[in-house]
C-alpha cells in the first residue's frame, strides 16, 4: 500500500483567551510555520482540509471565515470537516491513498472563550431525548468518573496524580499552559463542578489552532521531505445513545486495535485526547501504560483547543519521534461525550 | 389519554451567548467608523486593498498590516431589488440592496441605495454615503444611513476586474 507521512506540525501558543485576536488571526501563523519548516508553498499543497466548530464562534459557515488565513489563488482543492482536525487528517490521508493528491494540508482551529464551551458541547447530543435536558460536558464527564469509581477502576488519588503527572508532562510542550498542580490534600478539598470532578479535572479553557502537512511517499522523495510514517490509522464511533454504553469501556478504541493491528507492547510512546483526569485514567488502562507514560506532551488537561486537540495527539506522536529515540508511537483522537467517537493513528520513524 | 386541548410537549428555546470578537483588523475599521473615517488594508503582495479589513489578503495567505483611508464614495459594483419586508426593518420595500466598491478598494460591501427610484439603479452607478448625525455614530458601518447617487458619469464595469501588481 501507498505510504504516507506526516513532514511537518505546528501549534500556536495556547491562550486562555485570544482576546481581539479571530480565528484567521490564529490560523494563519500556524500555516505559515508548517509550510516554512517543509519548505513548501501553498502552491505544492493540492489538497487543504480543516477542522472546527461552527457553534464555537457563534456564527453558520463560519469555517468558510477560516478560508481567509490561506492561499485560495489560483483556486485550490478544500475540504471541511465539522469535527476535530485529526478527522480532516483521516480525510486527506484518505485522499492520498486515493490517488486525489499528494501533499495536504490540515489544519484546525478553535476559540473556547467566546461562548459557554459546557452549554456549546451539549448541544452536539441527541436532539430528541438528551439534548433538551442540557446536560453539560461536565456533567456527562462525571457520569463517566462515577461508574469508573463504582467498577472499582477509579480513585481520587488516581485523577489527582493524572493531573499532576500532566503538569510535570507540559513542561515539554513550550505551546502548553504551565500549571500549578494542586497538593493532594489541597485537591481532596476543592469543590465539586460535577462529582467527583472538580475544576482540576477538566481540560482549561483554551484558544489556538494547529497546522499538519502530510504527504505520499513519492511527493516526500519529490521535495526531499523527511516523513514520519502514518502505519495505520481508522476511526470508530460508539452509539449516540448514552443509555446503550458501559462507559467504563471505550469499546471503540478495543475494536481499532483488533482491526487494525496494534499490538501495544511494540508502542513506545502515546498521546490520547483524554480531557478530563478520568479519561486519562482510563485510557492509560486500556492502553497499559502507568498515568506518568501516556500523554508526554501533558495533553488535554494543559490546554485542549476544540477542533486542533486531537490532530495535536497526532502532531506531537510526530514531534517525539522526530525528536527522540522512540520508533512507534500512537496518537488517539476523540469526538463527542464520554469518549464516543475515537480515532487511532500509529505512527513510525522511518530509521 | 391527554385532553386534546393539552399540549403532551413542551418548547424549549435553544439560545446560546457569545462575546463576539471582530478581529485586530477588523476592529481598527469598527474604530475608524466611530470616527467617520473608513480605513482599509493593503495585500503587501499583490496591493489588493480590502475593506472591511479581515486582517489578511485570502488571495495570497497573507497579513495585511498597512492600512489605506479611503473615501465614502464609490460606485455599485452589483445590486438586488429586495421585495419582502423584513420584520423589524423601517424601510418599506422594494428597496436596493447593493454591492458598495469604495474608490481605491478592491472588494465590496453590503449597503442601501436611497434617494433614486429603484428602477433607476444600474451596476457602474457613482455613489456616496449618506452618514447619519455625528451623535449617533457607534462602532458600526450603521453610520452610514445608505448611499446616493452622486450624478458623476457610471464606470465601466470592466475596470472594476482586479489586476495583482
């Protein structure tokens, strides 16, 4: 089969709020960056797919908006999808392989801090039974961390050490907030935003974009481009209905790694979009790792930009293998409530 | 069963609120406005000039830092003839809708046509804005109450076709 690569990533520094800064005002730097380090043009690229939210601004086809941080002359080939960027990756990894093109780029972008992010997210449930009753992402979150706890599978102890574990992990990433991890007796007592989690739980507020050139083999021989391979990637969804899961499975991600292959003990280093404590809990489960080894980049819980969070999983699995002695690494997306919608990409050094 | 007369549902409004931001480019127009002057930007590419500025050339990927004043006059470079009230709206129809290219700018924008019989309005028309009393003036190209005829000759439609230098 057809490989290809990612060649190139870059983040912008994640802001609690962007302030007058808009959504091309952040894209574009990032485009900028990821085209300079592939010593790409805009014209090299012949395909372009992002990712974003439109209810994030407030505003229908606003991601038509987001259009404006790139080169559009002579007219391109585009592509949109309305979930987060990994997937406008899995597109554009699609349309390599198809033979469509050789070069793409993706990039995805997001602003938390205009609107309610709890009362936004709600919104992308069910319409006819859950959404009406607004349950927010916190809420559904703790849903979540209850029936961990109630499995036996989760302790406070367990999340406050995936928080502090994120922290001390952040310092890799100079595009990552720097916090302050709470003492656990300072953690035990902060209060409650939806039992059992509590502010330290939940991924910060954040504004920013990403941007990720991938390209075919032939096209990385072509511009003497210096890929990092992506060996496998697909996605699963879990039922829309909350009712229908065990959310202390994330069956989803169990089924990719049958279906594609993954054996986790050849794996050296994975980052999950894992955005509250609990997640990070669980996913270091399913994954086998201790809370300290997934997410060296500190993840979600320091900073989660909507719509470029899980294409980050994949750029910073990037990064680390460019920039380490590691050879496989495994980047896990997410999408929806509760970890519903989950998306793997293994990645490999060439060497 | 339920009385017939009894609703079995309810209705939930869906609304959410946003702090809205236009933009650092975006801004310094809304500002300039304010101050009944319209600023623009200029592509340091291809010196394409944009107003409303968006803060970047989409032409060529690009930010536009350099901003150009530019004047209320202009001509319409497109129009429609708007048949259906808008609820709310003071202006009874028909009424004209225009594509609005300031002089020196090289994209349009929405505004009213007022003070020319519909029938009248022809794509190549000189313009100019009508602004509402200085009191009034927010941050908001409502400053304009519309556009008139200025009763110069038209322009050629051609020369409105952009030319990248």
């Amino acid at each position: 089969m057809k490989r290809i690569g990612v060649v190139g990533y870059s983040q912008n520094s994640i802001k609690s709020d962007a302030g007058a800064a808009n959504e091309v005002e952040l894209i574009m730097p990032v485009v900028h960056e990821v085209l300079a380090e592939t010593n790409l043009t805009q014209s090299n690229i012949d395909f372009t797919c992002s990712g974003s939210c439109d209810y994030l601004q407030g505003a229908a086809f606003a991601f038509v908006e987001g259009l404006n941080a790139i080169q559009t002359y002579p007219p391109i080939k585009e592509s949109h999808v309305e979930m987060d960027a990994a997937w406008a990756l899995y597109e554009s990894y699609l349309r390599i392989l198809s033979g469509d093109a050789e070069i793409a780029l993706i990039y995805g972008f997001g602003k938390s801090s205009p609107g309610n992010l709890d009362q936004i997210m709600s919104l992308q449930l069910d319409p006819y039974y859950v959404a009406p009753l607004w349950p927010d992402r916190v809420n559904l979150a703790g849903l979540q961390a209850q029936s961990m706890m109630q499995a036996g599978m989760l302790t406070r102890e367990d999340m406050h050490a995936a928080v502090c574990a994120s922290a001390h992990n952040a310092k890799n990433n100079p595009s990552a907030f720097k916090i302050d991890p709470p003492s656990l007796e300072e953690y035990l007592g902060s209060a409650m935003i939806s039992s059992p989690l509590t502010k330290y739980d939940c991924a910060p507020i954040s504004d920013g974009a990403s941007a990720i050139i991938i390209a075919s083999e032939d096209a990385c021989k072509k511009y003497n481009l210096d890929p990092i391979w992506i060996e496998k990637i697909g996605h699963q969804v879990d039922s829309s209905n909350l009712g229908f899961r065990d959310l202390t499975l994330v069956k989803p991600v169990s089924d990719l790694m049958n279906k594609l292959d993954i054996d986790l003990n050849t794996i050296d280093i994975i980052e999950t979009q894992a955005q509250f404590s609990h997640e990070v809990v669980l996913m270091s489960q399913i994954f086998k790792r201790t809370i300290q080894d997934i997410n060296l980049s500190g993840g979600p819980l320091a900073g989660n930009v909507m719509m470029a969070a899980g294409l980050d999983t994949i750029g910073h699995t990037y990064k680390f293998l460019k920039s380490h002695q590691h050879s496989v690494a495994l980047a896990h997306a997410v999408s929806g409530p509760c970890l519903q919608h989950n998306l793997l990409a293994c990645l490999r050094s060439p060497a | 069963m339920n009385n017939s007369s009894e609703k079995d549902y309810f209705e939930s409004l869906i609304s959410l609120e946003y702090t809205h931001t236009a933009g650092s480019a975006t801004t310094r127009f809304l500002e300039a406005v304010a101050e009944g002057k319209i600023v623009g930007q200029k592509c340091p590419k291809c010196s394409a000039v944009y107003v409303p500025p968006r803060g970047s050339c989409p032409r060529d990927g690009v930010p536009t830092s350099e901003e150009v004043t530019l004047t209320d006059r202009g001509c319409v470079e497109s129009f429609t003839v708007v048949h259906i009230p808008i609820p709310g709206n003071p202006i009874e129809p028909p009424f004209v809708s225009a594509m609005i290219r300031l002089d020196g700018a090289n994209i349009s924008f929405l505004h009213l046509i007022q003070e020319i019989p519909v029938e009248e309005i022809r794509i190549g028309m000189r313009v100019e804005a009508v602004w509402k009393p200085q009191e009034e003036w927010t941050t908001s190209l409502e400053n304009i109450k519309w556009f008139k005829p200025t009763g110069e000759p038209d322009i050629k439609p051609e020369s409105l076709i952009f030319k990248p230098k």
